[in-house]
C-alpha cells in the first residue's frame, strides 16, 4: 500500500519529552486502528 507521504526525520531537532510524547501519540494512533480493524472483521463474521 503506498501512502505517498514524506518521511521527516525528527531526532536531533526535538527534545526527549517531545519525542516521547508523538512515540505514545503513535502507538495510540496504531491500537486505535487495530481496534476498528478487529470490530469490523467480527461484524463482517456475524454476518456469515
């Protein structure tokens, strides 16, 4: 799948709290949408 984005390296021009920070804010991100992917696949197998 090719999102089309651009990576920005960010090490070096932030501090650690902030990076600590967005690494939490993406981990979050990424369960958020393994949660949504999960509700959907067991919706999709009631209906079979």
């Amino acid at each position: 799948m090719k999102y089309q984005t651009q990576k920005i390296l960010l090490t070096g021009n932030i501090d650690d709290e902030a990076e600590h920070y967005l690494l939490w804010v993406c981990c979050q991100s990424n369960s958020l949408y393994n949660s949504a992917l999960f509700a959907v696949r067991q919706a999709h197998a009631r209906e079979l």
